[in-house]
C-alpha cells in the first residue's frame, strides 16, 4: 500500500469517525432514552381551556405546547377590519422556565417569536376559509411551557388541533 492510499484509508476512517453522533451514549441511546431510529412520544388533548373557542394541548417528546383560539369574532381594531375576509392575528411565546438550563430574557417581541408567529399566522390562514368570516378576527395564542426541540412544529400542530376543536358539529 503507498502513503496516498494509507492517507485515503486513514481519511476514510476519521470521515466515519467524524460521522457518529456524539448525542448517543456508549449504550447507543439518545439523551432522553431513545434509540437512535426511535421517534418521540406524541400526546395531544383537546379543549384544555374552558373559557376558549377551540383549545390544544401538544406533548411532542419533552416538549410541550398549549393553545388558545378565539373567535372567529368581532374585530376590535375597526380600521383593520377587511370586508371580504377574517384577519388573523397570532401570539407566540415561549415561557421562561421552557428552556433547558439557559436563561432568556423575556420580552413579547422578540425576533424569533415574531417569526413563528407570522409562519404560524400564515399556515392558519391557509388552513381557515377567511372568506367565510368577514369582518372579523380569529385568534391564535401559543405558549411553549416546555421547549426540547420542534418548537414551531409542535406549535403548528398544536394551533392545527385548536382550530379543530373550535367547529362544532350540530
């Protein structure tokens, strides 16, 4: 074998080396007991808040995730009613406590709530007919209790199962 093909084997090694997941343990399991192709634990609970139109709890591994829904209802703010559609509005926070370990300061506009609120807003919007409710608002309040990881997903299914508590079937 000359010193190229050595380096190359050797390269190769390191690559794959390099490759292992340094989240397993020496047992081959994930920090919270998963084995590698293992999925997380998926729980969800409708109608959680009383006082709510449509309400969702969503448990995706160790994070968890509560929504509220409102209306669709009147529009508080009147110039920015729209006549043909409802308006959306949605709230994203995460608790302060969510984290694991690591203090956030918390304040409601932040950039990385901004924009899950927006994707969410977006993704109701494309899921609710608006142009049933005109002149009208629905609201979409998230509240990430425990954060672990798919965050947002766990957001979108979570205000995806609120919204299907709110239809009432006669």
């Amino acid at each position: 074998m000359s010193v190229s093909e050595a380096n190359m084997a050797g390269q190769r090694v390191l690559l794959k080396e390099a490759r292992r997941p340094d989240f397993l343990s020496l047992d081959g399991l994930r920090s919270d007991g998963r084995r590698p192709h293992e999925v997380r634990r998926v729980r969800c609970q409708l109608g959680t808040l009383a006082k709510a139109d449509g309400s969702a709890y969503y448990e995706h591994g160790n994070t968890q995730v509560m929504v509220a829904v409102y209306g669709p209802r009147d529009v508080t703010q009147r110039a920015r009613s729209l006549h043909d559609r409802a308006i959306v509005n949605c709230e994203y926070e995460e608790a302060l406590f969510a984290g694991q370990g690591e203090r956030r300061r918390g304040w409601k506009g932040d950039r990385r709530s901004t924009e899950a609120a927006n994707t969410i807003r977006r993704v109701v919007e494309s899921i609710v007919v608006v142009s049933m409710f005109p002149r009208t608002q629905i609201d979409v309040f998230i509240e990430v209790l425990q954060a672990d990881g798919g965050q947002r997903c766990a957001a979108i299914n979570a205000a995806t199962l609120a919204l299907v508590s709110v239809v009432r079937i006669p």
